[in-house]
C-alpha cells in the first residue's frame, strides 16, 4: 500500500460525526410542524433571497427551504417526516426536535453561532436546547494543537465528563438520556483513538498506554450500536481498517498468488453484510486510488460490495474511468484560469519547464495541517532543483482561501480552483484531501497518487529517480 489515508478519513468523519447523533421515537407522517424566527448573517442565498435548509435528520433528505426576508425574520410550515429535522444556514448546521402540530420559534446570529447563545421557543424546548448547547459546544482539537500530550489527555477527560453534565443539566425522557450517556462515551473514545493514531504517525515509536488499550478494548460487532451511534460507527470502521491494513502488509510480503485486494479482505474480515457495505462505502474510493491495478480492484468491489447506494456506485465508477485512463507519461487533466497568490491567474500550460509536486487542500482539512511541517521541511530540501511545489485550494470562498493562506504563512506558488466541475480536479477524480500529484516539465503524468511530504522514505524513492 502506497498511501496510508485512514488518518485523514477519520478526521474527516470526526468532524462530519462531531454534529450528528441518531434518536429515534414513532412519529405520524400526515401533521405538520410551524416553524418560525428570525436569522441574521446567513451566506447562503437564491436570486438575492437568503435561506435555510430543512432537511430530514435520519434519511438527510432535504424537505424544503426556507426564504428569509431582509431582516432575516420567516415563518413556514413543514410537512413532518418525522420528529427530527437538520437546520443548515450555510455557516453551520443543527438538529431540531419538532413535535407534530406544534409551532416553534428560533433566533440567532449565524455569524455568532458558537460563541452566542440561541433563542429556542417551542414544546419541546428541554430536547432543543439541549441539541443546540451539545452542538455550540462540539469541539474538533483532536490533535491537541499547542498541547502536550498530558494537557490533550486531560482535555478530552474534561470535555467527556462535561457531556456527561450536560446530559443531566436538561430533562430529558429517559429514553434519550440513556442514549446519549451511551453516544458521549463513543465520543470521548473516538477523539481518544483518533489522539493515538495522531502520536503514533508522529513518532513510529510511540505505543498507547494499557489504560488506553483498556478503555480501547470494545465489542466491534455490536450492529444496533454501529445503526444508532455515529461514533461508534467510526470506532468499528476504524478498528477494521487497521485490521484490513495489517493484513494487506503482512500479505504483500509473501508470494504474488496469495496476495489479495483489500476489497476481498474486507469481504472476509467483516463478517456482517450491513457493516461491510458502510464500511466500503467510507473507504472503497481510497482502497481504489491506493491500488496497483485499479481495474480488478474495481472488479473485486462489484463482488464483494451489496449495498444501494446509487450514488456511491457512480463514485466508483466514475474513479475507475478515470484512474484507469491516468497513466505514467501521458497528458495530465489541464486547469485554465486558476486565481494565483501572485496575482492575475494561473494555466497548467505556464508551468510547463519545471516538475510540479501539486498539493490539493482546502481550509477546513485538518490533515493537510498536520502535512504543512512536513511541506515546508520538503520546500527547503527542493530549492535550487527543478521542480515547484504547487499548493491548490479547493475552498469555494475566495476569502477564506486568502486567510487561510496567511493564518499558515503558505509558501511557494498557491492557486484557487476557479469553479466547480473542475476538469482538473474531476479528472483526478478527487473526491478526499490532502492529494498529492507530481507532473513531468512536458506536463505529463509521473504519479496521480503521490506520497504524502510526512511519507519521506516513498517519496525521496520517487523524486531521486526524476532529472531534477
């Protein structure tokens, strides 16, 4: 394997789980809900009109939008599909509990969302507000920035027992305390492993204590947990990846014959179909991008893969046209027009004369953070050599791109992805970050998939064998 991404999945699940707990009650699917308020400093907008998304929490199918006016006050009317329902505002999203016939009112500032409390009026104002504290409240520092490893342990010790607090502060059903006690301990175990695996690629040396490998040590086959529970979920994904990934390496090492795709290993070491497909759809896309022969990699997955999801198989597909048709030496997927940190814009075609490491990031990719040491170590072994690294945004706010690139102090030639349907970017099939590319000065393809700057040892394996 060439690539290791389960680090940047998971991040990438973390904050994504970090909003999204499941709590299910019976519900009719005929009475209506009335919903009201007033939100301010809302950045999505239609012909002018700004918005909110209601979307159902448990299909998360959208159900409708809501049209603001100028002062952003509305009321609407909701066609219930059930009792729980996500508000996006374009900044951040939530999770409301709606009672059938009941109205309910909200008014906040979406610039303020996580430092200024939220107005909630309406039936089941113990549900709600304890949703939306939860949510104001969710924290994402995974890695422990600016922490030691003992101040990042008591960080998340804290931030577990004031969940647990939190739980009792409002009056919950009993049902749902009992829930969300079980929810807040998968939490507090997914930042914990996610820490570890974070040191562990820190320092290869590294080895969790016998109280983590302890508090570690879980039932990963429990299928009504892994349906309810969103961290959960991660943790049973997770532990079957590093399985999966064990496996792989200790294959590779013996005769060809034996050795298998990671999509026959899944199918042998994930027993339960239901927890196979989930898990497949979470990885699939980077078992396909990691693999030496994409083509019976895919076949592999059209085998061993059973799940519905529509989409997901259009995902696949889609990457396997792709990667198949991206070889060594042929033309790279061209981008015109890219917005440059040195002002005007930028063509694939005016770099030509130099190699180019290109780095696809975006704003909100933690683990491209966690990469930029090892860029900027990267950048200052390359001077003087022929090649450019090429740092690309795919941030859909231009200013965000320009802050970010100050708050990282971002060396060398930065770009910003000009539209969406990128050519560039959709013929890369890029579809997680931080990706990695190197193209020759003629603009060819030398590795669609290139090592990571922390992955020294492959890289340096692959830019000594280039005429730099």
């Amino acid at each position: 394997m060439k690539i290791n991404q389960r680090t940047s999945f998971k991040l990438y699940y973390a904050l994504l789980i970090s909003i999204m707990f499941s709590w299910s009650t019976t519900y009719s699917q005929t009475n209506k809900v009335i919903l009201s308020g007033k939100v301010t400093n809302v950045t999505q907008e239609e012909n002018g009109r700004p918005f909110l998304i209601i979307s159902d929490y448990h299909q998360d199918t959208v159900i409708k939008k809501i049209y603001l006016d100028k002062e952003g006050n509305f009321l609407d009317t909701i066609n219930r599909t059930g009792n729980d329902y996500r508000i996006e505002d374009g900044r951040f999203n939530f999770r409301l509990h709606l009672a059938a016939d009941s109205k309910n009112q909200i008014e906040y500032d979406a610039s303020k969302f996580l430092t200024v409390p939220i107005n909630f009026n309406g039936p089941d104002e113990n549900i709600n507000n304890y949703y939306l504290d939860k949510r104001q409240k969710a924290f994402i520092d995974v890695y422990g920035e600016n922490k030691t490893e003992a101040e990042q342990r008591k960080f998340l010790n804290e931030k577990y027992e004031q969940s647990l607090q939190r739980i009792e502060k409002y009056k919950l059903p009993d049902s749902l305390k009992k829930f969300e006690r079980i929810g807040v301990r998968y939490e507090y175990l997914n930042r914990l492993n996610i820490y570890l695996d974070y040191l562990s690629e820190k320092d290869s040396s590294f080895l969790p204590t016998s109280k983590d490998q302890s508090e570690l040590d879980i039932n990963y086959s429990n299928l009504s947990h892994y349906r309810q529970h969103s961290y959960y979920r991660a943790l049973v994904d997770d532990y079957n990846s590093a399985q999966i990934d064990k496996t792989f390496k200790s294959l590779s090492l013996k005769p060809r014959k034996e050795h298998k795709t990671k999509f026959r290993l899944t199918n042998e070491l994930i027993l339960d179909e239901n927890i196979r497909n989930a898990f497949l759809e979470r990885y699939g896309y980077n078992f396909l991008l990691e693999s030496d022969d994409v083509k019976s990699n895919y076949q592999d997955f059209l085998s061993y893969y059973s799940g519905t999801n529509s989409s997901f198989k259009e995902v696949m597909l889609d990457a396997n046209l792709r990667l198949t048709s991206l070889k060594k030496g042929t033309p790279s997927p061209k981008f015109h027009g890219y917005k440059s940190s040195d002002g005007g814009t930028r063509s694939l075609d005016d770099l030509k004369g130099s190699y180019l490491y290109i780095d696809v990031w975006a704003e909100w990719c933690v683990n491209c953070w966690v990469q930029l040491p090892y860029l900027n170590q990267l950048e200052k072994e390359l001077r003087g050599k022929n090649i450019k690294i090429i740092g690309i945004s795919i941030d859909k706010d231009e200013e965000i791109w320009k802050t970010t690139r100050q708050k990282h102090q971002l060396k060398g030639i930065q770009l910003l992805v000009n539209k969406e349907n990128d050519e560039f970017i959709l013929g890369y099939a890029v579809n997680s970050i931080p990706r990695y590319i190197i193209i020759d000065p003629n603009g060819n393809i030398v590795d669609y998939n290139a090592p990571r700057p922390s992955e020294k040892e492959e890289l340096w394996e692959i830019l000594n064998g280039l005429d730099l």
